[in-house]
C-alpha cells in the first residue's frame, strides 16, 4: 500500500469536498377521479373515520427547505437552514375549487439552527408543529402539539431521548381576523429505552389574559343563557324582560380564558410479524370562543360568549398495528379510533363538541410482484350524539324530530343520534418503487361501497326540503358505490 | 355490483404488465473482479459505519448483473482511513491500494432529516458512488445524487433512511457500470 501512495499524492491534494448540499424540494400529492352516479361529490364517506381511503379528496404540498449553512456528518459545526411549506386540497379538474391559489396557505415557515451553544439541540423559530407520530389508515395525528403556535422552541435530541421544549403564539391560528394574543408554550418528552419500544409524553398551555378594552380580548355578556345564544335570541330576550330599555344591553365584562392539551404516546414493535405498533391517545380542553353577533330591530349587537365555550373537551385516542402476515406477499394493517368529546355548557343541542365515536379499520396488502398490488380494506364506525338526535335516517325524517315527534322550534335535527357506517373497498395498486402498505407513489385503481343508516351519508346536493312546491323529489338510498382512479405520492 | 366489474376484468392484464422484462444491461466482455466499499457517514458520530446489508446487496447485484466479480472489503480495512480522509478521490485511492482486483467501487452515503411531511418523516439520502481502475484511480468516474426518503416511524432513523434509498441507489449503480462498460466496449 505504501509503495504507491506517493504516486497517488497529486490526486490526494486535488481532492473535491465529499459532499455538497444546496436546496431541497419535497412535498406531498394527492389527486384522483371518482366519478359518482349516485349524486355524490366523489367521496365514499363524510369522512376519514372510515378510512382516509376514499374518503378524502384531492391535496398538494410542496415543502421547501434552503441551506443556508449545511449539516456535516461527523462534525459538530453549526448549521441552519430555512424552512416553508405550501398546501391545499384543491387541484385542477379534481374538486370544486379548481386548485385555485385560494385554497393554499403558507402553513409552516420557520428557520432551524443546530449546533449552536449546544450539542445536540435544534433551535426553530416560526412555526412549530409537531406531532408523535401518525395514524396511516386516519390521516390522523392524535399527539400533535404547537400546531396552532408561532414562536421559538428547541429541540433536544440524542440516541434515547429526544426533549422539545416551546413558546409563542397561538393567537392568530384560534382568532383569524379577530386576533388577540394567546400565549402558549409546552413541550414533549420522547425515550427509546431499548430498541423496538418508544414512549412518550407531552402537552401545551394556552393563556389568553384580560385587556380591557380589547375588542378582541376575552369578555362575557352577562345574563345570556345557552338556549337563547343558541337560537340566536339574546337580545329578543332581554327586550322582552325589559321594554324600551335596549339602550341599556348589558356591556361586555372583560375576563380571561385558559385551554390546553395534553398527549401521550406508546410505540412498540420489530418482533414475530409485528412491524410496528403505534398508540396515540390526547385530550384537550379547548379554547373558548370570543363573540357571535344578532341583528335585533336593524341593528347589531355582539354577545361575548368565553362562558357559554369555556367547558368544551375532546378524548381522542388512537392505534394502528402494522403486520407482515407472510413476508414480501401479504401484509396487513389494523386501526381503531376512538373520540369522545363533551359540551359542559350544552346539554340540548347536538354539535360536533357533544359527540362519542369511535371506528376500526382493517387494511390488507397482497403482493403479485414488486409492483403489482392487491389491496382490500373494510370499516365499521358508530357515531353518537350526545345531546339528541343529529342525522337523518330517512328522507321524510323531518317528520321525526325532538325524539320522534315533530317539533318546529326543536333544537335537534333528524330521527337519530346514532350513525353507524360500514365500507369496504379493494382493487389494484401499481407500486413502482416495490412492497409495503405504505410505499409509494402508487397508482391505485379502486372500487368501494358504503353502507349507513343515514339517508344519503355522503357530500350531494340532494333536496332536504319535504315542500311540495320543490322542483326536485327527495332521494333516498343508503348504499353508496364509489369507483376510483387516484394516485399518491411525497417526493 | 356491476361497478366492480372492471377492476375485476383489468386484473389479470395488471398482473402480466408486473411481469413485464427489464431492459438488458451491458455486461462486461470478461468477468471482472471488483472491490466494493459502501460508507455510511454518521451526522452524529465521526466514525464511517458499513451501510445496511439491503444497500450492499444491491450494490453486488448490480454489478453481477453485469459480469463482475464483486467482493466486499472488509470493514476493517477502510473505516479508519474512511473516517480521517473524508474526500471521495482519497478514499478511492486508498481501496485501490489496497486492493488486487481490477475495478474498485466505492459507495458513500449519509442521510439528513427533514421534517414531519404529511404524517412521514422526509430524509434526503446524499449519495456519491465512485468507480476507478485500480491502477489508475486518478481515472475515476464519479456519480452524485439525491435520494428523498419518507420514513413512516420516527425510530427510523438515518441507517432506515439510507437503507429505504436502497433500491434507487443499486439503479444508479448500475447505470454508472453501463456507461463504465460501454466505454470499454467502445474502445
């Protein structure tokens, strides 16, 4: 070896830099026809309860990520890099939207720097989403902290453990346009104690203080009780109680409101068939709402509602075991989700906060060759609604409100408070870069077939109305058939 | 149920279009001996690491597919060198001196995370792969490239990234040995 290295000395001293590294561009693509004789919109379902298969439309992300200081291995350099995201669920030719711009944001911008004053630690300021992990059959990512904040976090991570701590701003993602500061921070906590076994902990605290004079801030309107705000009859209320003294409409009292969440998480796998198992379970406490308006004798008044919306809290609680049945020719995936959300202040009138669900799904995954799939999934979930009935059963159901009897003023709508779903769906999947559940891209061919209590349980435009003076007759059916041709695909 | 009579219909046809015949490669007119060295970078560590087997599989398949003799050095006798010369034309010249066959190939890989993408982890894969005659190693042809990577769990960290780039890796391995082999063929 000796004997020719010096011959080799010109080459050596010549030598290029091993590695270079510029920008990146990834993202996500989603796009697909289902044409639907049925009158639907091209879904199978309401939604991904069911399965994310067939039921959710069209979507792009195109993910971008610049240098500025590149990450050497072996090294202990600082390094930082800008980071912006862009997406939609709207493309040309496949939804209604189009895939005008106006369906797309800038969801995730951020910078990271690493390496700097401490090993191992990440800094980001920006956006901080961050999630456990995901549940591939939902679309679902039930330990997702910070994906309302901007702000800084950093990040610590190493072998077995990896510690996220962050602040910032919640504000502008739970107020749109009436914007007011809500503070936030929290952390996650994740450990690998030994190889095929992941635990994790995490949560976040919102607080949204009292400004007097705030529009925008947290305010009661006092005296308001949850029906009247429900039907929209404040005002026509307080007139009622006291005449000619509107002038007098109570004020908003300022206040301050609080919400959280919290998460956990249990990862295990890499033994027998078993390739993975992931369990999510949150619950969250939500943030209040700030105020609606009614129009009363031509003219508006704003409710400040934080205690009518301060008792609302959602359970959510997930698994996916992923299996391979018979190695490099079948593999199967299993998913139940269970939500449980509840309304403190709501005790009669059905909404999507007053709601118990829960749904499981069975994926299986056949492969003919490397490229060729076979695929077949099935579902079943129940919905119940916890403060009366919530769908419609059948076409006619308007005659059956308020616990089967007909009721103008009823709050609740339809002839049942339980929606049970089941769908089944298979085809061919083309999957150019080999086997997997979840390799892709894929070019899937698919047929599926809904069935549910509820009349006409997916996106139509089918008359509700019973008048006879409609142009178009009700329709009802409660078997749905869907036929895809659909593709996904990061890149 | 007539809905699912195409899909019943197109999957016999799907079938045989998975079966359909890879285009040839260029085999080499005599079988030649190659010695293989494929490099995993840590970001975290500064020792060179082997890559995953997958890697190194596909990398022995893509030159067998084309009449070679491959051999893969043991790790022993390039992760020192590897880790202190971290330029690819070094470390090409130090498996050539070492080495008694007539090509060495040399594969360098390290991943890098991304971000959290639409429920997966992205990873970018860099990868430079490296084939010289080994008495003349200054003649190296050298070829580089990104491989994206989307992991599904986050234990998958970065020797899942490089081994999930596995099969992209053995196609540009192999198209690099096609324009190697059909230029001898030229001359």
């Amino acid at each position: 070896m000796r004997r020719r290295l010096p011959l080799l000395l010109p080459l050596l001293l010549a030598s290029a830099p091993a590695f270079a590294v510029g920008a990146d561009a990834g993202g996500y693509l989603r796009v697909m026809t289902r044409p639907d004789f049925q009158g639907g919109d091209g879904r199978l379902g309401y939604w991904n309860l069911y399965g994310r298969l067939l039921n959710e439309g069209p979507y792009a992300t195109l993910d971008l990520r610049l240098d500025l200081l590149e990450q050497q291995p072996g090294t202990r350099e600082p390094w930082t890099s800008v980071h912006m995201r862009l997406e939609g669920g709207s493309i040309g030719n496949a939804d209604s939207g189009n895939g005008t711009l106006d369906h797309f944001r800038l969801s995730q911008a951020y910078v990271q720097a690493g390496d700097v004053l401490l090993r191992n630690v990440t800094w980001q300021v920006g956006t901080l989403d961050y999630y456990f992990g995901d549940l591939g059959l939902y679309d679902t990512r039930p330990a997702e902290i910070f994906y309302d904040t901007v702000g800084a976090s950093a990040r610590y991570d190493s072998r077995h453990l990896e510690l996220l701590l962050g602040a910032g701003d919640a504000g502008y993602q739970i107020k749109g346009s009436m914007y007011d500061a809500v503070l936030t921070a929290g952390g996650a906590l994740r450990l690998r104690p030994v190889k095929g076994l992941e635990l994790g902990v995490g949560g976040q605290a919102r607080y949204e203080p009292e400004v007097p004079g705030n529009v925008y801030a947290p305010y009661d309107t006092p005296d308001v009780s949850y029906e009247d705000w429900l039907r929209g009859e404040v005002v026509l209320h307080y007139d009622q109680t006291h005449p000619t003294q509107l002038l007098d409409f109570p004020g908003p009292v300022p206040t301050h409101a609080a919400s959280g969440k919290a998460v956990a998480y249990l990862g295990l796998g890499g033994f027998g068939p078993v390739v993975w198992n992931n369990l999510f379970a949150s619950y969250e406490h939500l943030h209040p709402q700030g105020s609606t308006t009614e129009s009363y004798g031509g003219q508006d008044y704003t409710i400040y509602v934080k205690s009518l919306t301060d008792q609302r809290s959602a359970l959510l609680a997930g698994d996916e075991l992923q299996l391979k049945l018979v190695p490099g020719r079948l593999d199967l995936v299993l998913g139940g989700l269970y939500g449980d959300q509840r309304d403190g202040d709501n005790h009669i009138a059905p909404t999507d906060y007053a709601r118990r669900y829960w749904s499981v799904v069975g994926r299986v995954q056949a492969y003919a060759t490397d490229t060729v799939h076979f695929l077949a999934e099935s579902s079943y979930a129940n919905e119940h609604s916890r403060n009366g009935n919530a769908w419609r059963e059948h076409a006619d159901s308007v005659f059956a409100t308020s616990d089967g009897v007909p009721d103008t003023r009823g709050l609740q709508y339809g002839d049942t408070d339980t929606r049970r779903t089941w769908q089944g769906k298979a085809g061919v999947v083309l999957s150019p870069l080999g086997r997997g559940v979840y390799t892709r891209p894929s070019l899937r061919l698919l047929y599926g077939l809904q069935y549910s209590n509820q009349n006409n349980a997916f996106g139509n435009s089918f008359v509700q109305t019973l008048d006879q003076y409609a142009a178009f007759d009700t329709v009802e059916q409660h078997w749905h058939h869907v036929v895809a041709l659909e593709t996904e695909a990061w890149f | 149920m007539a809905a699912s009579l195409p899909v019943l219909l197109l999957v016999p046809l799907l079938s045989q279009l998975g079966c359909v015949p890879k285009t040839g490669v260029v085999s080499a007119e005599r079988s030649l001996d190659v010695t293989v060295v494929a490099a995993r970078e840590p970001m975290d560590q500064a020792r060179v690491e082997p890559v995953p087997t997958a890697v190194s599989d596909g990398i022995l398949a893509a030159l067998k597919a084309r009449n070679l003799h491959p051999t893969l050095a043991d790790p022993s006798t390039w992760q020192d060198a590897f880790t202190h010369g971290r330029t690819t034309r070094f470390r090409v010249a130090h498996v050539a001196v070492g080495s008694q066959a007539d090509l060495v190939l040399v594969t360098e890989t390290w991943a890098r995370y991304g971000s959290q993408l639409g429920g997966r982890y992205q990873w970018t894969v860099q990868v430079t792969v490296s084939l010289a005659p080994v008495a003349h190693p200054e003649q190296v042809e050298t070829s580089s490239f990104e491989v994206p990577v989307f992991l599904q769990y986050y234990h998958q960290q970065e020797a899942e990234a490089v081994e999930a780039a596995a099969p992209v890796i053995e196609r540009r391995v192999g198209s690099l040995l096609d324009q190697y082999l059909g230029g001898l063929e030229a001359q």
